[in-house]
C-alpha cells in the first residue's frame, strides 16, 4: 500500500442517523408522493416518515405491547441467523415499500430493491413502487432497533447466501480494495453494495478535488471499485473511499511545481475575495482578487467566470496547509 494511502488526515464526518435517513428518503431524487388510501397503513409504521402516522400505540392493550416485544425478539432471531423470509407488501411511501410480519411493520428502502429503475423520475419512481403493492418479497433483515420502533429489510441482501454477508463484515478491513455496486445517490454521499453488505463512500472521500453532489461522479448500478476506510462490525457499517484509490496530489505538489511556473487551470469558484481554479484534479488554487486584473472592478465576477480557463502563475506554496496561490496579473 502507497505511503498516500496510508496518510488519513481528513476522516470521513460519522455516518450516524443521517446513514439511514438517507436510506428512508432516498436523498434529493424522491418527492413526497401520497400514501395508498387504506386506513391500515396510516396507523402503524416502524419508520420515522411524516408520510406515515404512529398514533395507534396510545391505544395498544398490554396483550398487543407482549406480542409486540415477543416478535422484536423473534425477528432479532432472524437477524441473527441471517435467514430469508416471505413478506407481503402492504403499502408504499417516498422512499419504499411497507411490508408486515406479524405485529410489526417494516420498512424496504427503495435502494435495496433489485430491479428498480435507476431514475429521478418521481412519477416513475411512485409507479415502480406501486406495483409493488400486493407482491410477496423475500427479505433480509438488515437494521434492527425495538427502541424506535424501526424494522429495515433488503431484497438486495436476500440474494446472497446465507453467512455471506456475515463473512464479508468478518474479513473486510482497512485498506481493501473492493468492488462494489453503486445504489444510493444522496446529498452527502454515496451508497455501495458490496454483495449484499452497503457501504457509504461520504462526500468528501470521493474525489482529491471539489464535489458539488455525488451525482456529479456516480449513476446508480454503476460497478466501481472502492478503497475501505472503516469497518464497524457491531452495527454492520462501512465507510469506503473512492479517492484513497488515488495519491493525494498535495503531498507531491512541492515537487512538481515551483513558485513562478506558469500553469493552466479551469476557474471552479468565484468569490468576494477571489476566485478558485483547479490546476489538475483535486489540486485547486487561489487567485485573490488583488491579483485577477489590473485597475479597479466592481467584483471578481467582472473579470473571470466559473468555467473560464485561465494562464496563471503560481504565487506561494503551501502543501501542508494545502494552499496554492496563483496570480493573473503576472501570467499576463
């Protein structure tokens, strides 16, 4: 493994709620769509969606609260022997499908459903998932949590056989090189199946350079290979890397550029204080705004655009600081 792969300086933010709320979502793709008109399905739920209401619990005998705890211990059962089970499908929401086994409701993100069609189209999205409705899964129990009422399964991870997801948590580690299937795009990342385990390569980890959102870099089915930043076997997450694959170019910028090299780049940012071009991929410097142009001007946007190339020369160099200062006025 290179030396550049080893130097982790910036981890990855923890994954968190914000893991599975992304799952629920389905991120910025899906709008809120209306739930089906069957009253059943407005009384009970095992997700936090405002689509679905909860109130029916304030009205449970304590028979109805023991079956309920008896069946959280059962389905953990399940869990815990990684077995398939047949599910019906009794509803949908933005994110997914509702499914039933016995008193408790579950919930399968749509990202974990094989043959859904990789599209934004919300029309379409809620179409797929109505058809849906009345079919019987098969299933695996993926997330487990009694205290919050919350059941998550996956047609995705029922496809594999029984142990191997277990298998690939027991022997993945830091520093692996993977493939994986690409099945989630969301704001602040992007979600991997690694054969019927996901993993989520953050934002920040899937390029050396600027990401405005994950969609910019990834399509959903895309098979990708990922570097494996962090593998947490007790809630079954792992954290993977797509620019790790890759040495970070701050650490040899000193030794391919000097102060006063003329370079090219591509204007990325325009700010009150300057603007930023990207000299290669994830090595971006600064050009202040006292060094754009000559005279005076109103703001940085009257003399370049994002987008514009530009002749620049280098200013100053600061690889642990990871700055790079770059001039127009001199490269004129």
């Amino acid at each position: 493994m290179s030396t550049s792969l080893q130097r982790q300086e910036i981890a990855p933010p923890p994954i968190e709620e914000g893991y599975w709320k992304a799952l629920l979502a389905e991120g910025e793709f899906a709008e809120p769509i209306q739930a089906q008109p069957d009253t059943s399905l407005e009384q009970t739920s095992t997700v936090d969606d405002p689509l679905i209401h909860d109130d029916h619990y304030e009205a449970q005998t304590y028979d109805q609260i023991d079956t309920e705890e008896s069946d959280w211990e059962r389905i953990s059962q399940i869990m815990g022997s990684d077995e398939v089970i047949d599910l019906p499908v009794i509803g949908y929401n933005r994110g997914g499908l509702l499914v039933e086994w016995r008193s408790l409701r579950g919930f399968v993100p749509a990202s974990q459903l094989i043959d859904f069609p990789a599209t934004i189209n919300s029309t379409a999205r809620r179409n797929a998932l109505i058809e849906r409705v009345g079919q019987t899964l098969q299933l695996r129990v993926i997330e487990i949590s009694s205290e919050q009422s919350r059941l998550i399964l996956s047609e995705r991870a029922a496809q594999v056989e029984a142990g191997e997801r277990a298998q690939i948590l027991t022997h993945l580690k830091p520093g692996d090189r993977v493939t994986g299937q690409v099945t989630n795009l969301c704001d602040f990342g992007a979600f991997v199946d690694l054969g019927g385990l996901e993993g989520l390569i953050h934002i920040s980890e899937l390029s050396w350079g600027r990401v405005g959102h994950p969609a910019d870099m990834l399509q959903r089915e895309q098979e990708i290979e990922v570097y494996v930043l962090n593998v947490d076997k007790a809630n079954g997450r792992i954290a993977l890397s797509l620019k790790r694959l890759h040495p970070d170019p701050w650490e040899t910028v000193s030794d391919r550029y000097q102060i006063g090299q003329m370079v090219d780049g591509t204007v990325t940012n325009v700010v009150d204080f300057g603007a930023f071009a990207c000299i290669e991929e994830g090595l971006e410097g600064l050009i202040h705004v006292s060094e754009l142009a000559e005279g005076h001007f109103l703001h940085p946007r009257n003399v370049v655009t994002e987008g514009q190339s530009v002749h620049a020369r280098i200013l100053s160099i600061d690889s642990s600081a990871r700055r790079l200062g770059l001039s127009l006025r001199l490269g004129e």
